[in-house]
C-alpha cells in the first residue's frame, strides 16, 4: 500500500520514464550502488539534501529513490535547451532564477514539501567536480526552505571516485537517517540561524561520506 501511495508523487508521464529508463542508468550508464535503501522514506515531505559533484547528480538520486519521485529546482537556462527542457521538466524539475531571490521558486518547494513530496537539494549551491566536500561553501537556501515548510531533512552522500562523475563508473549513494524538524527547529527559525542549520545539515552529509569511505577502505580505490 505505501508503495502505491508513494508512487502518486509523480506524474504519470515520470512512472513510465522511470519503469522504461531507471534500470538502464542504474546498472550501466551510472552503476548506482545504493546504501541504506531501507532509509528512503516512504511518505510525508521529506527534504532530500546531497552534495553535488556533476550535472547527472539529479538523475544519480532519482535512480536511487525507488518509492518515491524527487522534485528539483534547476536554473531556468536549462528549460531553454530543446529536448533537455522537456525532460527535465517531465522528471519534476521546474525552473529557478539564480542570479538573485527567486520566491517564486522557493514557494514552490515549500508547496511540494507541504503536500508530502520529496524535494531534493544541494546545499552546496553549484557543482564542485573533483573538490573534497568539506572544503566546499555551503548556502543557506536548504534551511530557509526547510524552515518554511517544517519539513525533516533525509542527509545523502554521492560518491565517486575522486570526486569526478563519469559514465560507467560506480556510484554510491549513501542514504542517511532523518533528521527531524524538531531537531533542526531547535538551532533556531530565523534568518540568521539560517546559515548555520545548512552547516549543519551537510556536515551529516559530509559525515555519511566519510564513515562510508572508512568502512569500504581499500574496495573503493
């Protein structure tokens, strides 16, 4: 029954693409290995917040989470580009502004998360292809979002080797624990506290990545 409730997240235009398309990215374009599968939620709004290594990362997680559909902002250049602007667009993308404050965007994601879909973000902001994520900058717009719409947070790590999406290389998606809102709530609700909750929510990622690395060891090298 929750796969079926799950499952009414998307279009039905997404539920065929990704029964015809899923397996093929999955076991050969992208090799996606997930860890943890038993943590994708399986209902309710859930913010989805990984880092962000190159520009397939969206369909990496789309792959990964089998239960439900993740809804993305993607920068408006993108729905611009024929084809690629419709597929998107059918995979649950919808367009963002990023040169300054898109409410509209923003209202939007909050939307999804109040009617109990999963919305994925990068705290990150931007693609850092072959940067260590800790040494990366962290936004605030995961936490104003969140703080909107009193959402948990579901931490993910994506990862490649060096850090460097390639075609037919392996991909580990390492699915973390909720963090519940009350827990985030608690850091304070704020404009200026908003900052450090995004801190906080990619330190659990980071943290996701680096005990991963530690118990694979020498298998991933």
């Amino acid at each position: 029954m929750k796969k079926t409730k799950a499952r009414k997240d998307g279009t039905r235009t997404y539920r065929v693409l990704y029964a015809l398309l899923a397996g093929l990215f999955r076991r050969i374009i992208l090799r996606v290995h997930v860890v943890n599968p038993q943590n994708e939620p399986t209902e309710g709004g859930v913010l989805v917040c990984a880092n962000h290594i190159g520009a397939s990362d969206p369909i990496v997680l789309a792959t990964a989470f089998r239960q439900r559909q993740i809804f993305f902002m993607a920068k408006k250049e993108l729905f611009r580009v024929p084809l690629l602007g419709w597929l998107i667009r059918v995979l649950g993308a919808f367009p963002v502004d990023r040169s300054g404050g898109d409410v509209g965007a923003i209202k939007r994601a909050v939307a999804h998360l109040q009617g109990g879909r999963c919305m994925g973000i990068f705290p990150q902001g931007h693609r850092h292809p072959g940067v260590d994520p800790r040494e990366t900058p962290v936004k605030k717009g995961a936490a104003l979002i969140d703080a909107r719409a009193k959402a948990d947070v579901l931490p993910v790590y994506i990862h490649r080797k060096g850090n460097k999406p390639r075609i037919f290389r392996k991909t580990y998606v390492v699915i973390g624990e909720r963090i519940p809102y009350t827990e985030i709530e608690a850091m304070g609700t704020s404009s200026a506290d908003y900052q450090k909750i995004s801190e906080m929510i990619f330190d659990r990622i980071c943290m996701l990545g680096e005990d991963f690395k530690k118990e694979m060891g020498d298998t991933l090298k």
